[in-house]
C-alpha cells in the first residue's frame, strides 16, 4: 500500500483490506499517536461534505499532521478556469498526500496519474467512494466479529448509491448473501451484479422490505433522493416505501446491526436511534480510525 | 450466372479495401464510423445481402483507400466478423480478419456525460470486455461500461 493511491475498492486486494482494518482496530485502541509530526496533508474538496472532511481532518490532526486545503470549488482557482491537473500539480509542490473529492467521476484516478504524491480518493462523483466503503467493513467486522458468511441486505436507491455498488464489490471476497430491496427504477447495476455472479455468490432481489428483515445480519440502509426521478410522481409514489421504523425491527436477528452512510432523511425513524441495533452514528466515528490506518499504510508509517 | 448477378449487386474496384461480412444491421454504424460520407473516393455499400456464414451481410467497397490499424479497431468493436479484403489492379492481395484489441486509447469518447474525460482534457482510456457476447468499453476513469449502441468515436 505504500505510496501508492486509493482510487477504486478493487485497487484492494482481500488481503490488503484486512490489512487496514486490522490497523483501524489499533488505531481505536490508541487514536492519539504524533506519526505525522511535520507532514502536511492536502484536504481538496470540490464538493461540500460534512463527514469525510471532518473525519479525514479529524484522523490527520490525531495523528499530529497539518491539513491545508479547501472545502469547496468556489474558494479555490477552479473559480478562474483552473484545470485539475494543473490544480493537482500545485498541490503536490505543498502536501505529502492528497485526500480528494470531486464531483466528476474518474476525475481521482486521473489526478493519481499526474500526481507525484498519493491521492487518496474521497468521493469522485457517481462513481467510488473507497474510504466509506472500508469503514462500512470495519463496522460490519465490529459489529458480527467476522466479514465472512453473512446476510447483507442493501435497502434503497441501490443504483446510483456509489456506497452501496463498492461495499457489495467489497463483499464478494467474504462469501456474503446478499438481499437487494429497491424499488423497479432503482435496482442495482447489472455491471455491480455481474461481480456477484462472478464470485459464484447468492443474491435475491426484492421490492417488499418487511420479509428481509429476519434474515438480515447487516440492514444497509440508503436515502432515496427526488432528483434521481426524472418523473416527480414516480418519486411520490415510492419515497415512504422503504421507511425502516422501530417496530418492524422485532423481529430481527439478536446479531443484527443498521447501517446507514449518512446523511439520513427520514428513512430510519428516529424512534431507531436509541433501538441497540442502530449503529448509524458508531459507524460514523469508525471512519476516523479508518481512515488513520490508511493514511499511515500509505505514508509508509506503519 | 449466379455468380455474374452477384457481381453486378456491388461493383468491383481496380484498388482500394473491400469490408466483408459486415453484419448487416451494422452497416451504417460502421460507414459513420469511418467518415465515409466525407470521402471523395468512389464508396459502394450493400446491405442485407445473402452470406452463406451469418445469413445476412453488409458489405462496404472503397476505392484508393487502405486502413491502419486505428481505423480497423473501431471496424471491429462494432463489427467483429468483418473481413478486410485489400485489392491491387483488381487482384485481392491481402485478406484479414479484424482482431478485437484488449484495450483501445484515444480513439472512442465515454457516453458518460459526467466522465472526467468528457470534462477535462484527459484521453479516453478502455478496456475492451465481453458480456453476455456483446463488446463493451470499460471506461479506465468512471469505470461504465461503454456497449455498442452507445460508441461514438473521434
């Protein structure tokens, strides 16, 4: 992993995810270690976020490192017509390592080919979103002791969710069963099932939620966004149907656990919130301790 | 007699590349494909012609004009079967079968509007991958698949 760039969850082998997570899990024992002393991190958003920023910055000033960059296009040179390689070239001249975010998809791995530093990819529009995805594996690991063998079910918009396509790739190593709850017009990708098929794996694809529940180890759940729908009727007609609500999680496993990338609408109750398997907001925090063990693999610090 | 009707269904050209086997309903994909309607060398074309291989056939005829191996990547993604037939003073001296390439740079455009190749100036980059036996373009950037319908080249 050593300078080398996170861009795609396939850039990962089985073996190297565990790798991060067994370091996630040092990390959370001990979140305060000085091995950035005197390293500076670039934080590039071309697009607002509230958790990966924060949780990225979070993790590098744990570490003791300093962060320089923006939290948005509008106050950055993007503003005058700046390219991005030429973007990216300058900060290299400044920065060890570059966390990024942009709204273009493909626009991390083509900033990873002009960069002389690691570019760690936090978002490249509808398309990969690597650092989430490992931190929804730690959560999983924590949470049932084990990735392998277990019943995932994803609940929503899993067609445009980049969260949902990575973490179900990500699955495929660990011999998953995945239940797939959705309306029609957002189904998962056929190029996302196709890694399914290819690892031999069991899927089944629903447009009730209820029935899952009982056999889920893991509820993934996701919002539904009105701009998805080019129909705003078609938007209406399906938006309160995938609403996870305290009472229809009696009958749930005893091991299961909700998650949720955030931010949520109203697709979990709140009423779950306080319900022992929501795990929505631990899952959050995880991402810190992800993200510290990355960022010290690829520095070579660990 | 069969054979005199045939070959007056496409004429013959003294010089130039005969395109065969060419799945008929391909025909105008592949013409587009090569710019054809700009050429000023004599073209002759043939569509839903009897093939005794894949039933129907197109078939595409120019004159003083022969192919690189750019120009017969994209022949092939959109029509693997074809078969390019080189002809010198009306004598085939060349026949090949198009090869599709593993990964193909700069020659076709990602129909994803939002690719950072269609945003920025960065050179297309593919895969070039079967599914279900239909050829498709994975993008190397956005990682969506490209399929036929949707390929449009430079």
């Amino acid at each position: 992993m050593k300078n080398r760039s996170l861009i795609s969850i396939n850039d990962y082998s089985k073996e190297e995810i565990m790798q991060v997570l067994e370091l996630a899990a040092e990390f959370e024992k001990k979140p305060h270690q000085n091995l950035l002393h005197g390293r500076v991190i670039a934080s590039l958003f071309f697009e607002p976020s509230t958790r990966t920023r924060l949780s990225f910055e979070s993790a590098i000033q744990k570490l003791g490192g300093n962060v320089i960059g923006f939290s948005s296009a509008a106050t950055s040179s993007v503003q005058k017509g700046e390219s991005l390689k030429d973007t990216i070239l300058t900060v290299c001249n400044y920065s060890d390592l570059i966390v990024m975010r942009h709204p273009v998809d493909g626009s991390a791995r083509f900033a990873s080919e002009v960069a002389s530093v690691p570019i760690i990819n936090a978002g490249d529009g509808a398309n990969q979103h690597p650092t989430q995805c490992l931190l929804d594996l730690y959560s999983i690991k924590k949470t049932q002791g084990t990735l392998e063998n277990l019943e995932v079910t994803f609940v929503g918009d899993l067609k445009y969710g980049r969260t949902v396509h990575s973490l179900v790739i990500a699955l495929c190593h660990f011999n998953t069963k995945f239940h797939l709850v959705s309306p029609v017009e957002l189904k998962l990708p056929s190029a996302v099932k196709r890694h399914i098929k290819e690892a031999n794996l069991q899927y089944e694809q629903y447009t009730d939620f209820s029935e899952v529940i009982p056999k889920s180890d893991i509820i993934y759940m996701t919002r539904i966004q009105r701009e998805r729908f080019p129909d705003p009727l078609e938007y209406e007609k399906v938006k309160n149907a995938y609403i996870l609500d305290n009472g229809m999680l009696d009958y749930a496993r005893e091991n299961c656990k909700i998650l949720h990338p955030l931010p949520r609408v109203n697709e979990i109750s709140t009423n779950v919130d306080d319900n022992p398997k929501a795990y929505y907001f631990e899952q959050a925090l995880n991402g810190v301790y992800v993200r510290q063990a990355l960022i010290a693999a690829i520095l070579g610090l660990k | 007699m069969n054979n005199k009707r045939k070959e007056l269904i496409v004429s013959a050209i003294s010089n130039g590349t005969v395109i065969d086997h060419i799945p008929a309903n391909k025909l105008f994909q592949v013409i587009r494909i090569l710019d054809l309607e700009k050429s000023d060398k004599e073209v002759y074309f043939g569509t839903n012609l009897e093939s005794k291989k894949y039933g129907r056939k197109g078939i595409i005829k120019i004159s003083e004009k022969y192919f690189e191996s750019s120009e017969t990547d994209k022949i092939a993604l959109v029509a693997p079967t074809a078969t390019l037939i080189e002809i010198k003073d009306y004598e085939v001296t060349k026949k090949t079968t198009v090869n599709i390439p593993d990964t193909i740079e700069r020659i076709a455009k990602c129909f994803n509007p939002n690719c950072v190749t269609n945003k920025e100036q960065v050179p297309t980059k593919f895969k070039v991958i079967k599914i279900n036996g239909e050829i498709k373009l994975a993008c190397h950037y956005c990682e969506k698949n490209t399929s036929q319908s949707n390929m449009v080249f430079n």
